[in-house]
C-alpha cells in the first residue's frame, strides 16, 4: 500500500499535488512519501515480530541522509556496500553496531574504518578477502566479526543482471567450498565467526528459491557446528520483490511465514537487506511532456527526463507503470516515452498504451524509489534532478537540483 493517491482525478502524495510539486522544483523530480517508507518499513520489521531478527535496509535502493535518518528512527539498522554509504549511515545518526558490510571487493580502508566505528558484521565473499580483513583487524589489534557469504546455487529466477545466488556469478563462496572458508576463518588470527550469509537476487517473486537456499544454509549451520563453529546469526540478504506492472510477490507477512516456518525450534538471530521493497513504491520521478513526435506511424512523447535520471528501463528492460498526474484523457494512444539523450536505449516506456498526452502534460513514473536517484548520473551533462520527501502537507526538498556550475565543479582547465 502507498500513499500516491487520486483526489479529484488529479494524483497526490499524501496530502500535496504532485503538480503543486511539480510547480514548486521543476522537473525532472524525485519524491517520496515519508508515510509510505514508514508503513512499508514496518510491516516489514513486524512480520518478524517474536524472533530475534535485526532489519538491515539496503542503502544502495535509495541513500539520502533524510531517508536514512528516517529509518534509523524506526530502529533500521543498515546494508552498506562502500565506505561512502557507511558514513552516509554514520552522518544520518545510523547506530554502527546495526551496520552489516556487504560487497565483493572492500578495500583496506574500508575494512579499517569499518572495524574502527564498530560495525555487527562484515559479509565475506571470499577467502582472498577473510585473509586481508584478519591482517587489517590484527594491524589496529582489534578482532573484525564476520559472516561468510555463502552462494547456495539457487536461481532466484530474476533478471540476470539482479541474479546473484548462482555458481556462475561473481557473488559469495562457492557452496562447496562453505566449510573449508570457515576453517579458514577459525583458524586466522583476529577473526570472530559471527553468521552465516546469502543474498540470491533482486525482485524475488517467490519464496520457494529464498526458503531453499535459507534450507542449505541450515544445513550448513548443523554441519559447522559438528564441527564446533557456531553461527549466531543467519543473513537471509534483501531481494524481495515489489509489483511495477502486475507481479504477484509475496507480501513480507508470507514471506516471513515461510522462512520462520523452517527456523522453528532454533535460537538464531535473523539479518534481512530489503531494499527495494522498503523504497520502490515509495517514490515517483516527475517528468514533463516536452512534445509529441510523429515518426510515420509510430509516436513518441519525448520528455524531460532520461535514461541519467532513471537507467531502470534501459539497464534491465524493467517496466515502470507511467501515469498523467492531471485527469486522465479518454482517448488512448499506443506510444515511446522517451528522454533527450543521444542514445536509442534512452527510453522510459516502449509502445505503452496510455491516455492521449500533450505537450506540458505532467508524467508520474511509479515505481521510482529504489535505484533511481541512486543510480542516476550526469551523462549528457544534465544536472541530477532534486529529491523531495513528503510529510503529511508538508514538502521537503531532501537534496536540491544540482545546478550547471555543479557539473563542472571539480574540474580543472591546466593551462587556464
Ligand atoms: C542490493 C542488495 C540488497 C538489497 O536488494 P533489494 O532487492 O533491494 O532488496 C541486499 N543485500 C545485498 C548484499 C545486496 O547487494
């Protein structure tokens, strides 16, 4: 459930106009509702209720220090993937000791700064990297907690450029290998076993792959202990799915159910990364038709947004259901949405059937809250859009447009 609603035929966050918005920073324009993030934040954290589990949102969906105070307010603790989202984490008021470290290539001085500030786990991907964060650990004389994170060869059965549980791509520990790594990590100096840790993919649209890789891991857990390693905490990672055009996912209650069904009887802590599934239906990007172009027979509505401030289209064929923010018209047209750039790929919507549109008309993208703003960029030289957070009839500019002089901020001319 969100909070971007109809009233009178024109569509709203919460209590604001999208066009008063619209109006208020110009467009292109991220905006988010804060009631929608809080909602889906806890019903998510609440379909754990009654078992010791720690919510740790992942930054990478949507990194602004508002959302993420926001979250540390509601008791999140953090997925971070790079010293940036770590002070980011820090800066927002995010308490360390709730911060997990995924991410298959930590640098030196990430791990130092990691073990520095305190965070609960380091998720390891492999035994290169066990062997660097123990020298690093043993260097500052302080021990560095751990996960390994295990690649249980299961097909999430997403897209595969957000596919990441299969022996075939570059994520995690090998299954076979699981064993071998943590004797490793028992044997190294400097090193704590802390959990165990999987992540399969991204916008999961069915628990059964997630409950068989959390089975495999469980597996392990038993083996390890055999052996006289415990695991005190099981990081299922992120992953669930959100609805863009008509998927069916489970919502967090089932697909908590079905993962609690198999912990029953266990006294582990359970780590869950949502992402997406906290911020995707929590944000829209504001665009503006710029015209209407005729190519024979095919017609294109080319706006003011592109592929730099939304890559989803173009990156992964993803769908984003596109809306007029004002009354919708009767007639229907079958259309490309298209941006500016210099670029075929460059395209929000391909032959989408939607309400007849005219130049000036006002364009909610759904779906924008994760890996949007976060994965927008300059190319083109177009200044990043401004990301807004709504509050009831309050609206909060959270990151200004960045301006022209911005793009060209830190950059030298040597003979000038
Ligand atoms: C990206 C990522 C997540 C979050 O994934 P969502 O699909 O947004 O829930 C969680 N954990 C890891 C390790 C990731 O790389």
């Amino acid at each position: 459930m969100d909070h971007f609603q109809r009233q009178d035929g024109e569509l709203y966050a919460e209590g604001v106009a999208l066009r008063a918005i619209a109006d208020e920073v110009g467009t292109p324009a991220y905006v988010y509702s804060r009631a929608t993030i809080e909602r889906h934040f806890r019903v998510f954290d609440d379909a754990w209720e009654g078992q010791d589990h720690l919510v740790c949102y992942a930054v990478k969906a949507s990194s602004n220090l508002a959302i993420l105070s926001l979250l540390a307010k509601l008791g999140a603790g953090f997925d971070i993937v790079s010293i940036g989202e770590l002070e980011r984490v820090l800066r927002a008021g995010g308490d360390p000791a709730k911060v997990v470290f995924s991410g298959v290539g930590k640098r030196r001085d990430e791990i130092r700064r990691a073990l520095e500030v305190g965070i609960l786990c380091l998720n390891v991907e492999s035994r290169a990297e066990l062997e660097m964060i123990s020298e690093v650990a043993t260097s500052m004389g302080k021990r560095a907690p751990i996960s390994m994170r295990i690649n249980p060869d299961v097909d999430a059965g997403t897209h595969p450029y957000i596919s990441t549980g299969l022996q075939t791509n570059k994520f995690g520990i090998p299954w076979r290998e699981a064993r071998e790594a943590y004797r490793l990590a028992t044997a190294l100096p400097s090193i704590d076993v802390m959990g165990l840790d999987c992540h399969i993919g991204s916008q999961i649209a069915d628990a059964a792959p997630v409950v068989e890789a959390l089975d495999r891991l469980l597996s392990l857990v038993d083996a390890l202990q055999e052996e006289g390693i415990s695991i005190h905490h099981l990081d299922v990672g992120g992953g669930l799915g959100i609805t863009y055009e008509d998927e069916t996912p489970p919502t967090p209650a089932s697909y908590a159910a079905a993962l609690r069904e198999r912990l029953k009887g266990r006294s582990l802590r359970v780590v869950l990364e949502p992402g997406r599934v906290i911020m995707g239906n929590a944000g829209v990007m504001l665009t503006r038709v710029e015209l209407v172009k005729h190519n024979g027979d095919k017609r294109f509505i080319v706006v003011d947004a592109a592929m730099n401030d939304l890559i989803r289209p173009t990156l992964y064929s993803a769908y984003h259901r596109i809306v007029p923010v004002g009354v919708p018209a009767e007639a229907q047209d079958v259309v490309d949405i298209v941006g500016p750039i210099c670029e075929s790929g460059d395209f929000l919507a391909q032959d989408r059937e939607l309400p007849r549109l005219a130049a000036d008309d006002l364009l909610a993208v759904r779906s924008a809250g994760a890996y949007g703003f976060t994965m927008a960029s300059n190319y083109n030289s177009r200044p990043r859009p401004p990301e807004v957070l709504v509050d009831g009839e309050a609206v909060h500019v959270i990151r200004e447009r960045e301006s022209l002089e911005d793009l060209w901020r830190d950059e030298k001319i040597p003979w000038d």
